[in-house]
C-alpha cells in the first residue's frame, strides 16, 4: 500500500552552464537525466540581473536538439563547422545564489559535493568546492576600483569548510517537523493539493492522475526556516521568478554519522547542528542579542537514531533529540581594543521590562513549545565581578517573564556553576551532569515516530513512565527543549550538552527496543562513538565562532585525560586567542557581506570603512518599529493557545500556506526514494555506492580479541579498546601514519615483555603516545607477518632523514656512480649470509667500509631473550636502500630486512651514541657522494 505522503525530490541535480556571446543557458536535470529545466540568463546587462525560466521540462532528446540549435545559431558565419557557438562553461551540482557588489552580477555554483551522511535515503552532502562567474559580457562591463577588495571579503567565507544540503530532505527543520509533516490528515493534503494547482505555474503538474481513478502519493515540499538558511540572501532576488527546484538550500554548522553495530543490526547515530544566520559572527564581536530578540552564536544541534534496516520514513524507526546553545540574552558586549585574554562584560543597555529576552524566548516557544529550560553554567562567585554580571541580569529577566505566563508553560532555570565544580577535587562534574540530564529529559521528552515497544510493557521501568513529551497514537513528540549556555558557549556548553544527547541517546535506543533499560555507562563503544561525534561537533562550531578546537574536553572533565592534554590546551587558547585579536574584524566583515547585512552602495561609506557594524545589526537603531509590543502579554497569543505543544507543528490555515502540496504518480521519481538511493538505472561501482565512510562500533571500537561480548553497551577496559581515538583533528594523519608503521612491524615476543619495557619507557616517549590518543588507550600492534612490505606512506622523507636531499642537482657522473653502486648492493643482497666474505668484524671495535659490500658495520649487544647474549653484526646500508627500510628512522622500530636477517628481530638502538655518531658520518658520506676510496677506518667512541 502506498504512503500517504513522501518528500518531494528535486528535479535539478546536475547542472551545466553552457556560455554564449550573449546568453548563458544553465541546463539542470535530475539523477537519472530523464527530466531536465533550462533557465536563460541575460549578459548583455551591465548590473540587472535577467532570469528566464521557461516553465516547461524537457526531454533528454528536447535538450540536446534545443542546445544544437543555439550552438548553429550563435555561430560567427552560418554555416561554418569549426567554430562553435555554445560553449560547455562548467559543470555543476546546485546554485548557492547570485551575488552583486559594486559592478554586475555573480553567479555561485557548486562543483564539488560529498556526502556526509543518509536519513532514511535522503543524502546529505557538504560543499567541497564552488565557482563564482562573472555574468556581464566584457563588452559592457563597468569596471569598478573597490570590486575586487569586495570580491576577496565575500571569498573569505569558504563555502567548503562547513556548508551542507540535500535535494529531498529539509536540513533547516527537525526531523519531528518534517515526519509531522508527511503524517497530516488526507482531508487537508487534498485540499492544500487544490490550491497548489491554482497558484503553480507549473501547468503539466496534475496530467494523467484523472486518467489513473486518482491512484497516487502526495509530495509534500515546506517551506524552510530561514532562520538557519546560510544563503537565502543569495536566492532571494531569484525565489519569485524561477522554479521551487533551482532553489536549493545551504545550512551552516556540522553534520557526522556513525554506524552502531548490534549484533548485526545497524543504527546510524547522525549528529546535525544548524547555525543561525541572525546576528551571525565572531567571538568577541558579537555577543549578547540583536533588538530582534536573535542571539549570537546560536545552533540548534540535533541528534538522529534510526534504524538502518529499514529505509522508509513510514515503515523504518526514527528518532531525534533536539537542545540549543545560544549567548545569554541581553544586551551586553566585551571590548577588545583592551587586548585583554578576558576583556570586561559591559551591559550596553537598560533593559528593565525584558524586552530582547521576551523576544528571543517567543521564538523558542513558537518552535519547540514549553517547557523552556535554561542551563546557565557561568560562575557564580568571582572575586572580582565578571561572568556573574550576566547571571544577575538572567535570573531577573526570567523571573520578570514567568510572573506573566500560566505556571504550567513557566520558564525553567537551572544556574550551576561548572567551573567552580571542576575545580574541587571532591565533586564529579559528569555525574552532576547526568543529574540535570535526567530530569531535562524527563521534562522535554524526545521524538520518536513509532508506538512504545511491547518489550517496555514486558520488562517496565520506572524512569521510562515518568517520562514527559506528548505521547500520540503513532508514538512520541518532544515538547519544550534544553537552552544551554556558558560565556562563549563553547567548552563547557559542549560537555553538558555532550551529557544530555548521552542521557536522551539511552532513551532512544529503549524506545526502539535495543536495550532493556534507559540507561548507557562510559567506556562502553556506543558511548566512545557517541562521545567521538560530539566532539567532532565541539571542534566545528568552536572552530567556527572562537577560532580553535576546544580547549577543555570531556576527558578534560572525567579527569582521565593525558597530562600532554595540559600542553595543548595552552596551545589552543593561544590559537583562540591570536584568532579573537587580529583576524576576527576580517571574517565579521565576510560574514556580513556574505548574509546580506551589508549591501555595497555607490556613493556609500564602504564596508572597510564602517568603525562598527552595531547599526547594521540592530535595525531599531536606523528606523522607529512600526508596533510595539506588550510588557506582559509578551508572547505570540497564537503560540500559547497550542502549548505545550509548538505552534510551527499545529496544523492550522498559517502552517498550511508554507507547505508545497502535489499529487504524483505512485512510480513518479520526484517522490520515489527507493530509485534514488539505489538508482537501479546506472552502472554502479563501489567507489559510489559506498563512498560513505563512517565510524562504526564494530570496526573501529570493538576489541579484535577472540572470546569478547560484541555488544556495544559492554563496558571495556581502558586496554581493551579497539580505536585510539583521536582528541585533536591535527593529529589523525600522524596516527594513521603509525599505525601503518605498527602494522608493518614485527610483533614483539610476548605480552609480557611489552608491559615491562612500556613501564621503563622514557618520558618523552610517554608523551608522544599520549599526544596521539586522547580519547581511549593506543593501538594494540597486530601482526602482518612480513616486516619487508613497507608502504611508501611509511617511509620518511629523505631531507627529514639525513638532512640532504639527494635529488636536487645530481650530475650525470655521480649518477652513474650511484646505480653502479646499488647494482653491487643488489648482487649482494642475493648471496647467501654465510658466503659473505667482504664483512668481517674487527676485535678492536673499529667499523670498516669495504668496497665489494658496501656496509657499514659495528658491534651491537642485542636486547632478545635466548642463547644469543653477545654482540651481534648489524648491517648499516649504503644509499641503495635508505628509501626501502629507512636506515636511521628518528622514531619507531627500524625496518629494514637485513637487519632482520643479521638478527633475529629489529635493533632498537635509535638514541644511542653509537646511533647518532653513525647517522653524522653516514650523512657526510652521502653528501659527497664519492666511491674513490676502497676502505675507510672510524673510530667509535661511545
């Protein structure tokens, strides 16, 4: 039987700019190239922008007979077949917008996509690269002196660093928005399909269902939340002009997926965090909230748990969690001119009644209905006053709030001051986190689109009957939300968020019966992949806002951290604090102009040239507001009519306008998500098909060991992990890198004798590993079994190595020399060792250097157990082999074969005199490159 309602897929995927003199004709189909639109975009105007859009779709045939008719027709000389007149520009995935600053108008395409993560077979993708094309034709281009400065500060913004969209699923909404979408009554999907045939312009949308008896789906397309939308600006002067399917939407944030293996069973984890487009901008400049009642650095940061086994929103299992962060509202900044690490907290304005608190909060409850609960985790008691000046003015303008709402739908405040936790030795900061999280999600609920399990009828659990939310006959609705904030919303905001999604992810996993109990411990692999997502998500939005990763960390606060954790911690604060001072102004002003919030004007003060962009953001201050509202009816009345409930989730006549209803064929592809994921009418290859590549529990968590519970909800020891999870993006390549080096190494000879020597390990070398991992214990070395098949990834660079690069400026001469001399070491290699005649070792401990092996060779006391106590010959190769095994590698074992073959397992001899005396005459040896001398004499000194 047919759902009732699907998504509707976009039409325009592939895009293709094809260029004349005159015109430019972007060209757009969907995925199977079988539906295709063209807009025709006018050059010939030096700074209008003239969009056409034909209304009609086309057939593959249509188009390339209509695109070989304006090749013919915009040829130089009719007739003539050398030249062309249509010229292919660029290929492209979506539009991001026009742009225009001082001259004519830009054009902003993506070019590059990957895809990030999948909900329920609608792709999520992040912009990887993008191209920006001058429209005008040079011939009526009027050149501007400050366009190019304007165009470098829009380019600041990297549209690949953080940007995502999808062509079928709505990233600005939650997921409980847009699953209560799909499930709304047939009655009003028939009459909203009505009125959309009317007002469409679209006049082949409804062909053929009369002829059908009316057997179809309904596509339902709402409109987004703009409040999140990093490029509506961009489309703005397009929206009323072209088709819904050119519009394609980007959001600003983080977006990570990870697979939880089950046995057997997968649940993707998808963590999406949205961040406001409203009073967007840097650290230290832009704090507190505009007159509109928006705050800054403000993200929505949502949690998706479905199962994977089943694709379909109706028939599959989904269920999400929604908590926001956000600077405390009021008026309020911090002057950096000071170049203070911690610059005062001034209070800009009076604000007696409340009045930018009232707004801000109008727009919560409008969006995730009632409760409200705020999270304050600012200090409390300073010795000299500072983050408490906020709290004060908080709490009086939440208490000024309350006294007007019923008491059921009042604002809930939580102050607890988390630094002041952190710092006695006595309190565990989590487990008082995991308190308030507990009784947060009680009070909010979560989303779940499924009725409650017979399992929890079967085996009942207290905390689950008290749970809160609104429980409806197809499952569970989220009803209020968490609002957590600190100063900068950074650090510590990330942690308790961190233990609230902890706490709401148990519940989740219950609902959908995959754990008989609500509850999830640390140390166990669902709560590493859990807490390696979260931290991702911290790293991204602080990069983003503050300019560095985060400074403190969950390990930070569990206290299990490496004590090389301190070291980098100063260096991040360091880098935050570099970013704050010299180049947050830049980024502001790109992400001013990038907005919208500023719009270049002749004759106009230039963007560089504004002392502050105060007036740009707080529009009160250009024009009196038209109305003004109520000191103590502060709310929307229609949002408190519904609560708890959100009013952007009631069905009524105003929700209802901002929905796109069609009726479709039940086969139609702009509603059927099976033929899109799966694509059964292409080629596929496995570099597409399976090119997400996310965490899993299985692979990269569960221990490799034999015997073990594959459960993910085991708890394991610190050493049974089976990922060295990484605390710093900075460091991921340096530990691929070694674990390929482990990999390629020789196991050691018994578990024991690696605990004992890691105990007599230096402290230099205790610290590089804990720089390595910092969010579990280090990789467990494996066996490979051939210690001779070293990838070229694990072979140090030749400068890095001996200090001379060999490839630059080679003559011929001694470049015959040198194959000669490797066409020896080869010859000898294949000798059997006991036939080797040339290499002899001396009494006296003197090193020679003969002319038929080439060797360099000295007398090492090996550190193996057995029979063989005394000193053993260790073979040092000539330059033939140094790019093979990497002859004196600074760190790690050595792995050349022959070493392996002069003795039983590789020498570890890489801080020893006798090493580093070699390593400096071996070097002076290569840089003169010279084989004259037959037999040389070194005396050792240790």
């Amino acid at each position: 039987m047919p759902a009732a309602a699907a998504p509707i897929i976009s039409s325009v995927q592939k895009l293709v700019l094809y260029e004349t003199r005159a015109r430019y004709f972007l060209v757009g189909s969907n995925h199977a190239e079988t539906k295709y639109r063209v807009l025709k975009i006018d050059r010939t105007e030096p700074k209008d922008l003239v969009i056409i859009d034909d209304r009609h779709v086309y057939t593959q045939q249509e188009v390339r007979e209509l695109l070989g008719r304006l090749d013919l027709g915009n040829r130089t000389k009719m007739g003539q077949k050398g030249s062309s007149g249509l010229f292919r520009a660029v290929s492209a995935f979506g539009v991001v917008g026009f742009v225009r600053f001082l001259e004519g108008y830009y054009i902003v395409l993506i070019t590059k996509r990957r895809k990030m993560a999948d909900i329920g077979g609608h792709a999520i993708y992040k912009i990887e690269d993008t191209n920006m094309i001058y429209i005008p034709n040079d011939s009526v281009r009027i050149t501007h002196p400050d366009e190019a400065r304007y165009l470098r500060i829009f380019q600041n913004v990297d549209l690949s660093s953080n940007f995502y969209f999808s062509y079928s699923y709505d990233l600005s909404h939650s997921l409980q928005y847009n699953l209560t979408v799909l499930r709304m009554p047939l009655e009003m999907l028939k009459s909203e399909t009505t009125q959309t045939r009317q007002e469409s312009f679209d006049i082949f949308e409804d062909e053929g269902l009369i002829t059908q008896g009316g057997s179809g789906v309904f596509g339902i397309c709402s409109e987004p939340y703009m409040k999140y939308v990093w490029n509506g600006e961009l489309l703005d002067i397009i929206k009323n002009t072209v088709h819904r399917d050119w519009l394609l939407y980007v959001i600003h944030g983080f977006c990570g997926q990870s697979k939880l293996l089950i046995y057997g069973r997968p649940v993707y984890v998808t963590l999406i965090a949205r961040r406001s487009s409203k009073f967007a901008g840097t650290r230290f400049l832009k704090r507190g909230a505009n007159c509109e009642g928006d705050v800054a650095n403000e993200v929505e940061t949502e949690q998706i748990l479905c199962d994977a086994s089943v694709m379909s929103f109706t028939a599959g299992s989904y269920s999400s969690y929604v908590q926001v962060r956000g600077s405390v509202p009021l008026y309020w900044s911090q002057d950096i001119s000071t170049m203070m690490p911690k610059p005062p907290i001034t209070l800009d304005q009076a604000d007696p009644f409340a009045h930018v608190a009232a707004l801000h909060f109008d727009q919560m409850l409008q969006r995730f209905g009632s409760p409200i609960i705020i999270l304050n985790l600012v200090k409390e008691r300073e010795k000299r006053k500072h983050e408490r000046i906020l709290s004060e003015e908080l709490v009086a303008a939440v208490t000024y709030l309350n006294q007007f709402l019923p008491p059921e739908h009042t604002i809930i405040y939580i102050p607890w001051d988390m630094a002041k936790y952190t710092k006695s030795k006595l309190c565990n900061v989590l487990d008082r986190l995991n308190v308030i999280a507990e009784s947060v999600v009680k009070k909010t609920g979560f989303f779940v689109n499924r009725p409650d399990s017979y399992c929890s009828i079967l085996r009942p659990d207290e905390k689950w009957n008290e749970l809160g939310g609104c429980v409806i006959s197809t499952g569970r609705l989220q009803t209020g939300v968490l609002r957590t904030n600190c100063v900068d919303c950074l650090d510590r905001t990330n942690t308790a968020q961190f233990m609230v999604g902890k706490c709401a992810l148990a519940y989740q996993l219950y609902s959908l019966g995959l754990i008989d109990k609500p509850n999830l411990q640390f140390d166990t692999d669902a709560v590493r992949l859990f807490e390696e997502l979260y931290e991702d998500h911290g790293d991204t939005l602080s990069l983003q806002y503050g300019g560095s990763q985060l400074v403190h960390r969950v390990k930070t606060y569990r206290k299990i951290a490496p004590w090389t954790q301190h070291s980098k911690d100063i260096m991040q604060t360091l880098s935050r604090y570099y970013s704050n001072a010299f180049s947050d102004a830049d980024r502001q002003d790109s992400i001013n102009l990038f907005l919208g919030v500023f719009h270049p004007t002749e004759g106009k003060p230039h963007l560089w040239e504004l002392p502050t962009d105060f007036y740009l953001h707080h529009k009160n201050t250009m024009r009196l507001l038209p109305t003004r509202r109520s000191y103590t009816y502060w709310w929307t009345p229609e949002v408190i009519k519904h609560l708890p409930l959100p009013y952007d989730e009631v069905i009524c006549a105003a929700n209802l306008k901002k929905l796109i209803v069609k009726k479709f064929h039940k086969y139609e592809e702009e509603i059927d998500i099976h033929n899109e994921f799966f694509r059964p009418y292409e080629l596929s290859s496995f570099d597409d098909t399976f090119c997400l590549a996310m965490t899993s529990s299985a692979r990269d968590f569960m221990p490799k060991t034999f015997g073990i519970d594959p459960s993910p909800f085991t708890v394991r020891k610190p050493d049974e992990t089976g990922k060295s999870v990484l605390g710093n993006k900075s460091n991921r390549e340096e530990a691929v890198l070694q674990r390929k080096t482990a990999a390629s190494a020789p196991p050691p000879p018994s578990e024991e004798a690696v605990s004992s020597s890691s105990e007599d390990d230096s402290g230099t070398d205790r610290e590089e590993e804990g720089s390595v991992s910092q969010r579990s214990t280090p990789v467990k070395m494996t066996d490979t079994g051939d210690s001779a098949k070293v990838t070229e990834n694990v072979v140090q660079p030749m400068k890095e190595v001996y200090g001379i690069n060999l490839s630059d400026g080679l003559s011929e001469e001694d470049l015959s020399i040198y194959l000669r001399f490797v066409q020896l070491g080869q010859s000898q290699h294949k000798q059997d060792k006991s036939s080797q005649q040339f290499c002899s070792r001396c009494p006296d401990g003197v090193i020679k250097f003969t002319q038929a092996s080439h060797c360099l060779l000295w007398p090492l006391p090996l550190q193996s157990t057995g029979s063989r106590r005394r000193g053993s010959v260790a073979t040092a190769h000539g330059p033939s082999h140094f790019a093979a095994c990497g002859i004196f590698p600074d760190r790690g074992s050595n792995l050349c074969p022959l070493h392996q073959q002069a003795d039983s397992q590789p020498l570890r001899h890489q801080g020893s005199p006798i090493h580093l005396h070699l390593k400096k005459l071996f070097i002076e040896h290569l840089s003169q490159l010279s084989l004259k001398t037959t037999s040389m004499k070194f005396s050792l000194h240790k």
